[in-house]
C-alpha cells in the first residue's frame, strides 16, 4: 500500500513538470545552472522541493532548495550583498522591507515572467510576485482543550494553562499575534509593554516558549502542548498526518502576511531566477500547492479555491484580513526582541 502511495505521487508531479514545461518558454538547451533558492524549512521546503524542481529543470536548470527563516535568509544576504547565499529570497513583509530598504533585491522585469498576468493585481509586486497569503490564527487540540474565541481566552480561561505555546519575535507569526495582543491589552499594536506585562502576570506561558513553529508543531503532535499561533497551512499539515487540529479565526481579526519571491540583487543566475518565479506562480504549480498537506492560498487566479482552503479564507475575504503596520514593527521589532529574550530567560 505505501509503495503504491508514493509511485502515485511521484507521478503526479511528474505531470505536474510535464504540463509545466508546455507552458514555459521554449528555451535552447544549455548547461545547467545552480540556482539557489531560499524557502522556508519544513512543508514549504517540502513542497518546493517536490513541486518546483521539476519545473524548473524543464527550463534547463539545477535547482537547489535552501531551508531557512526569513530572519536568517536576510542575514546571510546582508553579511555578502555582492555574492549572496541565496539567489532567490522566500520572505514576509517585515524582512522583505527591510532587504528592499538595505538594496539587497532588485525590482523585476514582469515581462520575463509570461505567468505575471494570471495573479491578481495585488499580488503583483514590483520586487516579486506574490507566491502565496498566509492566514494566521490559533491551532487547538479539540481533544484537549475547548475551542478559544481568541487571544484573549488563552491568558483569561483556566483550560488553557500551560497548554499554550509561543514563539520570540523572531517568528511573523509570534509577532503578528503579540501585536493583536498589544491592540487588546493595551493601546495600540506599538504598545508591547503591555504584552509585556501579561506575560510576567502569566509565567505558565513562559515555560513553552520555544524557537519556531516547526517546534511548536512537534510539540503538539507529541501532545505536551495543545494551542500555538500558526497558519492555515501548519493546520492542514497536522491533519494529513491524521492528528486531531483545528484553526480559529479570532475574534479581533486575522493576522495576514503575503509572501514573496525576491530575486537578489548579487545573484549571478538571474536567468534561472526569472524561471524559478515564473513556475512558483505558475497554474500547474499553484494547482499542488493548494492541496494536501500544505494548502497554500493559490495567488495565481486561473487556480480554483478547494475546499479545504475555502473553508477558512476566499479571495473575496482577503482584502478583509488584518494586515500589520511592518514599518512600525520593524523599527521596534530588535528592542521587542530583546525585551522578551530576556523575560523568558527570567520566566
């Protein structure tokens, strides 16, 4: 039964290349060129890997997919600007601003991408399209705990206590939701001393706090802990892997952060870049992409919504979503990180 599993799912993204490469240019052959590609570690690694690199091979191309966190591929790009570790950047709006703010990714060239036309006008940006938005909220074991209504609920109701796990804010996805949590404990989303303070009010949230959501994803299939704030996606995954999880929308909004393809202003495979964008949105692609076990809201709108995505988010309900001020998270985001480094080595 696995055997016959996998051979059905190597050849459906066998088709996948194939029906990729009928789309792509028609391009003479030439040698290939090691394209580094940076996407985050875990599904999305997963999933390019299996999905893109067939396409871009189609394209002549070696493709390398490099795990790392949006916070690290920045890094690395600002430590050699002129040879960068990566070619092609995967990034939210918070590092994706600062990288276009420091000259480490160029504007593209749209008309070298003959997939540009098929993604909606918001997600065609000027330095790189818009692969996917990731909708974020709360994950939550049904078996362990009631289902929370929002931010609020984890810290206010004792059947979360010591359940519950965060992320520093390093993490989008940490800080997207302590901005929430500064709107409805304190001022505004810039108020993170009062998040601050209701973190040392509640400590038993302090002993889970660990580096990433991958982490909290372990923990949570080990059962030790039973909510983290997390994407649409993260919760597609753990139910193909048959565990118990449900996202919630929370009451005061849904945090929301496109993600971009960025090309590098330093790569020296700028060809194969252009072909790595133009397969990540491309149909054939997106048409994967969405299903099991990643669901990645497909930007390219020749892609139906399935299921599964349309029962949390449809492309009508995008523009709704609650999109965080990032320049105002970037300015304060080292100090915030620092402030609660030291909280949880305190706590």
């Amino acid at each position: 039964m696995t055997q016959m599993t996998l051979s059905r799912r190597n050849f459906g993204f066998l088709m996948v290349g194939a029906a990729a490469a009928a789309m792509l240019p028609a391009r003479p052959a030439r040698a290939a060129s090691g394209l580094v590609a940076a996407t985050f570690p875990g599904s999305w690694e997963d999933a390019y890997r299996r999905v893109l690199t067939p396409l871009v091979s189609a394209a002549h191309y070696d493709l390398t997919i490099a795990p790392a966190m949006a916070q690290d591929q920045l890094a690395k790009v600002q430590a050699n600007p002129d040879n960068p570790a990566y070619d092609t950047l995967l990034m939210s709006p918070g590092q994706g601003a600062v990288a276009i703010e420091g000259g480490l990714v160029r504007k593209i060239d749209p008309t070298r991408l003959s997939n540009w036309s098929m993604l909606d006008p918001a997600f065609q940006g000027e330095y790189g399209p818009t692969v996917t938005v990731e909708v974020n909220g709360i994950a939550y074991n049904p078996d362990m705990v009631p289902r929370p209504t929002g931010y609020r609920d984890l810290f206010e109701n004792p059947a979360y206590a010591g359940k519950v796990s965060w992320t520093g804010f390093e993490s989008n996805t940490a800080v997207m939701a302590y901005t929430q949590l500064a709107k409805i404990y304190g001022t505004g989303p810039g108020d993170m001393d009062a998040v601050f303070r209701l973190f040392q009010a509640h400590p038993e949230h302090l002993r889970s706090v660990v580096d990433s959501t991958n982490h909290q994803m372990t923990l949570f299939q080990q059962g030790e802990i039973a909510v983290f704030m997390c994407s649409t996606n993260n919760v597609a995954h753990l139910k193909a892997l048959g565990l118990k999880a449900e996202f919630v929308h929370p009451k005061t909004g849904s945090p929301a952060a496109p993600v971009n393809l960025y090309l590098a202003k330093g790569s020296k495979h700028v060809d194969a870049a252009y072909d790595y964008m133009n397969a990540a949105i491309s149909k054939a692609a997106q048409d994967v992409l969405k299903l099991p076990p990643t669901e990645m809201f497909p930007t390219n709108r020749q892609v139906a919504l399935p299921p599964g995505i349309s029962a949390y988010v449809t492309r009508e309900q995008i523009a709704s979503l609650t999109y965080p001020d990032w320049t105002l998270i970037n300015k304060h985001r080292a100090e915030w990180m620092r402030t609660f480094d030291a909280l949880v080595a305190r706590g």
